[in-house]
C-alpha cells in the first residue's frame, strides 16, 4: 500500500481534476480485489451543488449498482480521511481497506471503519496535503461548508 | 413526534412513489427546524442504476447545497431504519433527529446516531412495514443487494 498504487494515482488525479474545475480537491477510487478500477470520481458540491457527491460517494456512484461480490476484498482510495457519510457508504458494500491520503487536514470516521473491521491505511502524502492547504487558504467558507462546519 | 407529521407523511409518500416505479420503497424528508421541508425523495437504486440515491441521499441531494445552519434543529424523516451511509450522512450534517418508520426490515446505524448526539424516533409504522414486506416477497434480490448482502 503506496502512494504508487494505480488506485491512489487515479485518486489523486481525480483531486487535481476538482481544484482545476474549482471545487473541493478531494478524489477517490474503488479498485476491485483484482486490481480492476471499478469507478473513480471528485468532489462535486461546489460544480453540482451536491450535498452528496463527496469523493467516495462519487466514486461508488460511478461504479454502479453492483452486487455485493463486487466489493469483496475492494479498497477504497481517497486522497482525504472519510467524513462521516463516507465512512457509512464504505460500511455498507464492506469494502475492505480505505486507503487514504492524509489525516492532517481533516479526522474522519476512521475509527468506526476499523470498528468495522475495515483495515484502515494512512499513505500520509505531502501533495494530498499540500493542494488541501492551497484550497482551505483560498476559499474557506467552501471548505467549512463541506464538512458541514458552516 | 407521530405518523402525522407532515415530514412524515411526505416520506410515506415518497416511499410510494418508488414503489410504482418499480423501486425500493424507501422514502426519506428533510424538515428544518421552523417546519419547512427542505428535501425529500426516495430510494432510486433501481431508477437509476444509483449505488448512493438511497431515500435520504436523495432528500439531501434534493435539499440542495446548504449551509450548515439549514441543518440546525432539522428532522431526517424516513420510512426505514437508515443504513450505515444515510446514518453517516446525518451524522455529517448534524441534523438533530431522525424519525424512522420502522425498523424490524432492517436495522440500521440507530446506535451510531445516537452516540453522535442524534435523537431517533421509531414511529413504528404497520404501513411502512407492509409495504417493505411486499416488495421484499417481489423482489428479494434487489433488497438484499440494496443493503450491500448480495
């Protein structure tokens, strides 16, 4: 579990994709037991006025309606710690890791999700942390309101 | 707190709505603290080939991006226990209660929420709870998948 993994590239690559069309610069992708990219996706509350498509949540809404073997032995990447919502949706289709980029910025529901027996692994980069940092400095109403802080 | 409120009665039909469409007959409404609805929708599963739309999803989704205040003293009406996401979603949110229809189909993250200082209220609803039990002898498979257990 590295920050080479084609699973956190695509992540990261999907945050980078949110800062460039202005939004919240949070990825994420799902990558099935066998390797395979079942969806990816961005934050989309500030593009869609989403209350709901966070990075996971985009990622598990772009993979589809599947059926629970889908999700057997997956790994969710998110360049983030899962807020709460997030967190809930990865118990639900029990995926099996959550591998995430960084904790710094913001403390998710990693705690429930081991609870959970969801294996948990923090890859701590420095480029996750850095383009929140750059959003949070930019517009931080957008940030608190994401977070449901304001 | 009852099967009369208007919250409620909005989920109900809600709830019915995705039935004839041929949906998961889940219904979910967002009432604000001065009784105004803000959101309301139903399981679109189905509908959409969504893996996300569950009924409160869609009622936060349709609520629209708010501002943390909107969620003040706020009640997440729905027909059904919450799963772990839509749990995870009003915890994000903060709303202050959530009044569910029944919860012998399903138990969901009830406990969760309450430990994050959620109040949750089971109308106990034999409605609610037949019209689960008659889309679930229909169509088991598409329920167990909807819960992540097929």
């Amino acid at each position: 579990m590295s920050q080479s993994d084609a699973g956190f590239i695509a992540a990261l690559d999907e945050a980078k994709k949110g800062y460039d069309e202005g939004g919240v610069p949070i990825g994420a992708c799902l990558v099935a037991a066998d390797g395979k990219i079942l969806g990816r996706g961005h934050n989309l509350r500030i593009q869609k006025g989403s209350a709901t498509l966070h990075a996971e949540m985009s990622a598990l809404e772009n993979a589809g309606r599947l059926p629970a073997s889908a999700y057997e032995g997956a790994t969710m990447y998110t360049t983030l710690s899962p807020c709460d919502m997030c967190t809930g949706a990865c118990i639900l289709y029990k995926v099996k890791r959550v591998i995430l980029g960084e904790n710094t910025t913001f403390l998710g529901g990693e705690e429930h999700l081991q609870r959970k027996g969801i294996e948990v692994v923090n890859v701590k980069s420095a480029e996750c942390e850095a383009l929140m940092a750059k959003f949070i400095k930019e517009r931080p109403g957008d940030w608190n309101e994401d977070i449901g802080e304001q």
